[in-house]
C-alpha cells in the first residue's frame, strides 16, 4: 500500500469543505470570534476566482487575437494584476482586514473599519510559468494588527516577523487546484483540493507531515556561478553516489515557488533560493514568500532557513528575521528537517 505523508481521508459520501474545517478549527481555539474565520472565507472566496481567471488563461490569449485585446476590444489584462485586485477586493470588502500587503503593490493598502488582520500576498507566484501552462500559485500570510487602538490600520502591522504569523497559506493551480493553511503547530498542515463541478474545496490531505528526509534538491542551478562556494559544495555532495542517504538527489525545479515548496511538503527533500552575487539578499520576498512557506514548513514538522550557518547564540530560522520593509529580501532554504541539517552541517564544515 502506498505511504502518505498525510493522513488519507476516510472515503464518505459527503466530504469537508475547507469553510467546515476552518470553523471546526476554530471552534478548537478558545476565545475566537468569527473574525478569523470570516477573514480566510475571503481568501477562500478569491482562490476561486482566481482559479477560473487561471482556468481561462489559454483561452484569453487566444481570444486576444492582437496580444492585448480581446474580442469585446477589451484590453486583455495581465494574471497577476487580475489576481491582485481579486484578493484586494475581496479582502477590502471583507472587512476584517486592516492593511494589506502585496508584491503588486508598492505600498500597502491601509483600512478604515477596525478589521483585526493584517494580510501580506503574492498574488500570482510562478508568473513567469503562465504563458507555458505550468503550475503557478497564490501566497498569503496573516497577522493580528498591532495598531488595536487605532481605527484605521498602519504599515507596521505588516512588518511583523514571521513568528507572529497567526496563519499562512497557498494555493496552487497545477493539474487541480489546492488550498493549503495552517494556522500553527498546533492545528498542523492541511490541504483541500477543488472540486470543480461544484466550485468547492474538500479535504484531501489531513495533518500534512513533511518526509524526515526526501530524494530531490530544488535549486536554480543555472545560478551556480554567482552562488557562494559552499552552496556549489552543496550540490556536489547530493550529486555523489551514497546509498545510505539515498544519494545522488534527483532534481526538481518549477521555477514557481509554491510549486516547489508543495512537492517538497508532500514528497520530502529540499528547496533552496540562496544570496548570490546578481541578489545579495535573495529573490525571494521576505513577508508574502519566504514567511508563508516557512511557517507552513514548520508547522509540518519541516524547518526553513536563511541559508546561512547561525552565528552563536543566533537563530536563522527566517521566522525569525525582523522585516525592514514590506518588499524585504531574504534567502531561503526549507524543506525535510534531515535534509536541512545536512546542508546546515556542510555549510559549518566549510567554514561559510
Ligand atoms: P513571482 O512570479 O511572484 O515574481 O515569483 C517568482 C519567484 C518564485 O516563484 C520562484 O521560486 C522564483 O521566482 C524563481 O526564480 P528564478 O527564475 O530566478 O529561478
Ligand atoms: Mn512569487
Ligand atoms: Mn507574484
């Protein structure tokens, strides 16, 4: 029989939808009030939109014959526009949310209304997949407001660390669409796969665990001559033949994080996006990349770092890395927890 990493959801006649879950969950939690809730049934409400719009993407471009029109002459926008006022929308009329956050956007969105959320996204993550029909994705991650006696939110109610983070998520739209949040350790990983007949998500994946070690690296090879020796070290070491470890590592790379980072939960192994010298900090974006992903990998029994060895009496979990600004950089590795030591240990071994 096949080994899940996840707990298979006993076959029933009438499956749990993710808005059944998410209020069970809560239900769990003492003292909540239904904003919570309220806030990710918008989440949820604009995954769906955003999943017809990713459905018909072939079929604008081919209705827009010129490229940038379609046939009511209407300018064809771009995905991660469409994507980002959709969220927008949606969080906005919510009213739970009092500042968001986007990689669309140069500042943040501040509300009136006394929403008690603070939302930081990537709309449409993979954008670069779109045009060859490969799996691209949405990121988000969830704050309590700092600012509670003001009506109004305020920037720093996003730039709070990762640890802070009361929930995250992503969604995935690759051969089906998946939803997958956590609200911590405590509650674990879960993932929803749409139905598409009826426009709903239904539990497929209980209380993901991510595999102690994996058989697969996921890096940007081509990057290898601008990466720190230790890095190139790195690869090396996965690429020698060693069958206790289950070496060489296959390869695997999307080049759309979410995609990355959801086989790796499944499947086990590492991701890695490390500083090289065209991103000294990275390229992934600290608040609606890197925090959502490494929130969700811990919750997961997983780990996520800087990608650099801690300095004593440090820490480089990117959970920790107090954000400047909302479009902050950071390098990132995460994956099985084995997998991570391992690379931590050769980076220390080679003095990096
Ligand atoms: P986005 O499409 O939101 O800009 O993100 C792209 C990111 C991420 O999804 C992926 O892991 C990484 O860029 C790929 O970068 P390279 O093409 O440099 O490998
Ligand atoms: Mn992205
Ligand atoms: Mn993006």
């Amino acid at each position: 029989m096949q080994q899940h990493s996840w707990r298979p959801v006993p076959p029933s006649a009438v499956g749990i939808t993710l808005e059944q879950h998410i209020a069970q969950q809560m239900a769990m939690s003492p003292g909540a009030t239904g904003h919570f809730t309220a806030l990710l049934y918008q989440i949820m409400l604009a995954a769906k939109l955003v999943d017809a719009r990713v459905r018909q993407a072939g079929l604008a471009d081919v209705l827009g014959v010129t490229g940038d029109t379609n046939v009511q002459g209407e300018r064809v926008q771009k995905l991660d526009v469409v994507a980002n006022e959709i969220f927008c929308t949606m969080l906005k009329r919510g009213m739970r949310t009092c500042a968001i956050a986007s990689e669309e956007l140069d500042h943040a969105i501040v509300l009136d209304g006394g929403g008690r959320y603070a939302v930081a996204m990537d709309p449409l993550d993979g954008s670069s997949n779109i045009d060859c029909n490969v799996t691209i994705g949405t990121i988000f991650g969830v704050w309590r407001r700092r600012s509670e006696s003001m009506e109004r939110g305020h920037e720093g109610d996003l730039l709070q660390p990762g640890t802070a983070l009361r929930a995250a998520g992503y969604i995935a739209y690759g051969s089906s669409t998946m939803f997958v949040y956590s609200t911590g350790p405590r509650f674990g990983v879960h993932g929803f796969t749409l139905d598409p007949h009826i426009g709903e998500f239904f539990l497929s994946h209980e209380d993901i665990r991510v595999p102690k070690r994996g058989n697969t690296y996921s890096v940007n090879e081509g990057n290898s001559s601008k990466w720190e020796p230790s890095m190139r070290r790195w690869v090396e070491h996965l690429k020698q033949e060693d069958s206790a470890t289950q070496r060489p590592y296959g390869a695997r790379y999307v080049g759309s994080l979410v995609a990355d980072a959801h086989r790796t939960l499944v499947k086990g192994g590492i991701f890695a996006y490390p500083a090289d010298t065209k991103s000294p900090k990275g390229k992934l974006r600290l608040q609606y990349e890197a925090n959502p992903m490494a929130f969700i990998f811990e919750a997961a029994g997983g780990r996520a770092i800087t990608g650099r060895a801690a300095a004593p009496g440090a820490s480089n979990r990117v959970l920790e890395v107090v954000p400047e600004s909302l479009h902050d950089r950071t390098p990132l590795v995460l994956g099985s927890p084995d997998d991570v030591d391992t690379f931590e240990r050769l980076l220390v071994e080679s003095g990096a």
